[in-house]
C-alpha cells in the first residue's frame, strides 16, 4: 500500500483542473448549451414536466444551481476521503489494449441494449426502455402499466448488470470490479453525510414523496419504489457504469477529471429514451438533448467522483441514488402504476 502523503491545497488542485483539456472542453460547451437553450427554447420548454414547471429561464437557472450543488457534494466527497490511502483504479484494468478493446465493447453493447430497449418496448406499445421508468423524477405522462414498468426492471437489470457481470466476473475479481470495500467505516461515513445533505437538498427544492400519499401506501410504496429502480435503474447503472467502465476510462485516460466527465456522458447516454423528450423537430430535438445532459450529466459526474475516491462502486448505491433521488420523488408515481390505495 503506497505511503499517505498530504494532500495539495484546494487552490493547487483548482488549477491543475482548469489546466486539462477535457475540463476546458466541458466548460465550454456547457457555456454554449446554456446559451443555445435561451435562444432556442420559447418562454416554455416543450416538455412535459408536471412535477417540475416552470420557464426556460427558470429550468436553465435550476440546472446551474443544481449543477453547483454537485459541484459542493463533490468538494464534500472529497473533504472526507482526503486522508484515505485510495487503490489506483487504473491497476484494476488491464494493458492498454486490453482495456481499449474491452470498452469499444463495452460501449457498442450498451449501444445496443438501448436499440433493443426501444424496439422491444415499442413492440408492446410501450416508452422506450431507458435508464429511468418512463414518469421517473418529472411526473407522469402516459399512464404506465405494471407490466410496462416490470418488463423495464427485468430488461435493463438483466442487459446493463447480470450479463456483463457474468461476463467480467469470469476474468476480474471482485475487488477489481470495485464490488468490495478497502475502508468500510469509511465507506459509511461517505454514505451518511452525502446522503443526509443530499435528502435535506430535495425536500428543501423538490417535490418527494412525503406528503403526497397515505399511510398504506407509504407503507408499500417506498419498498416497492425502492426494489423497483433498483433493478431498473441503480444496479444496471452501478455495474456497467461504475465497477466495469470507470476503472478503464482511467486507464485509457491516466486523468481522474478526464474519466468523471466520461463518466458523467455515459450516465446521460444511457436515458436517451427519457419519455418527457420531445423529437418533433430540429429545435426540439436540439433541446432535448440538451436538457438530458442539463439533467444527468452532474449526478453521473457524482456517482463517478464517489467511485474513484472510495474505490468501491456500493458507496454511490447508498449514498446518491437508490434512496435519493428514486425513493424520495418517485414513490408517488409507483404508487399511480400499481394501484396503491
């Protein structure tokens, strides 16, 4: 285990980042997407959102002050592991080749699990299958039907997580799929602290599910939420994404900042099929691209940074997605699927 060394002042570690290119990069074209949707958009967005309206210029500011609340989560994450000896997630990779092959893979399979996603659904007459359950976090749309939203968890819980793992599983271990824990005691004290302020974040600015459902369907419905997305959304996300695809971007990449940002574009690509986008026209199609990366590029950057800095892929799990966001927002609109009363 190498030596623990004092960590660089917050200043030194500022400049370095804005001294890559991938940063630079992303900076920029945040800046012009923010641009281009005020430009583009109407007063309104063209989206359905009935569990989050309000104007363009409303949506853009969110998006940046959500962006910079992430951007404190990190600076948190960071704060609490800052003495914590971290394995170099590179090493659980292998050769350069190795790891190039084994991520153009990767990623033309999860190219092809949303294609099968899409037609699969759509042979059934129902959303495309994505990462989130059509309804997820914005409001309802279409009604959903239970066996809409089942197919959706069994589909994505099978293509994103249980045939990749068994694939990795028989030539990596589980330490180096970021499935075991070097530091456990450090690992909850991450869990604890961002999940605390992650939660006191939503019922401050979102809509949960507290207050809008009975005492029965509390009861039901925020276990069924949670068992719910945690097939559909947070293992297939936290397998392909975090244990297999994190540790060799970094490996290809040699940049911690360079793989958060990839990290984060992954996250996003995989909700491309989000029901609430609108494809009717250039503008629009423009737009919902845009706000998909608006919505999901800074938790994937999260869940990345969580990754990279405990080196355990279960951390993001606990602390910034299975219960907040799904089971805190989404439980009411699982609770509109099922037909809990």
């Amino acid at each position: 285990m190498p030596p623990l060394t004092a960590a660089p002042p917050a200043r030194t570690v500022l400049r370095r980042l804005t001294l890559q290119r991938s940063v630079q990069v992303t900076a920029t074209a945040w800046i012009t997407a923010n641009l281009v949707a005020l430009l583009v958009a109407d007063d309104a967005l063209p989206f359905g959102w009935p569990g989050v309206p309000g104007s363009t210029v409303d949506h853009v500011v969110n998006t940046n002050l959500g962006m910079l609340t992430i951007f404190g989560l990190m600076a948190v994450t960071c704060l609490l592991t800052r003495n914590r000896v971290r394995p170099d997630l590179a090493t659980r990779a292998q050769d350069l080749a190795v790891a190039r092959r084994e991520t153009v893979l990767l990623l033309t399979y999860g190219a092809l699990g949303l294609a099968g996603g899409y037609f699969f659904a759509r042979l059934f007459g129902w959303h495309p299958f994505g990462l989130h359950l059509a309804g997820s976090i914005f409001g309802t749309h279409d009604h959903v039907a239970p066996a809409e939203a089942i197919s959706w968890a069994a589909y994505n819980v099978v293509i994103y997580a249980v045939l990749p793992l068994a694939y990795f599983r028989r030539k990596y271990s589980a330490k180096q799929l970021n499935l075991v824990s070097s530091d456990r005691r450090g690992d909850a004290r991450v869990i604890v602290v961002i999940l605390l302020i992650e939660s006191a974040i939503q019922f401050a600015t979102l809509t949960t599910a507290f207050g809008q459902l009975t005492t029965g369907q509390y009861l039901i419905g925020l276990p069924l939420t949670f068992l719910l997305y945690l097939a559909g959304a947070v293992l297939p996300s936290m397998v392909f994404v975090y244990c297999i695809l994190v540790p060799r971007f970094l490996k290809l990449t040699g940049s911690t900042a360079t793989t958060v940002i990839l990290g984060g574009i992954t996250y996003t690509l995989l909700h491309l099929w989000d029901a609430w986008t609108v494809l009717t026209s250039p503008a629009n199609w423009l737009l919902s691209i845009i706000f998909l990366f608006f919505t999901y590029f800074g938790p994937g950057m999260m869940k990345t940074v969580l990754t990279t800095r405990t080196a355990n892929a279960w951390t993001h799990i606990w602390a910034y997605h299975a219960v907040a966001p799904h089971t805190l927002i989404d439980a009411p609109h699982v609770a509109e699927i099922f037909h809990l009363r």
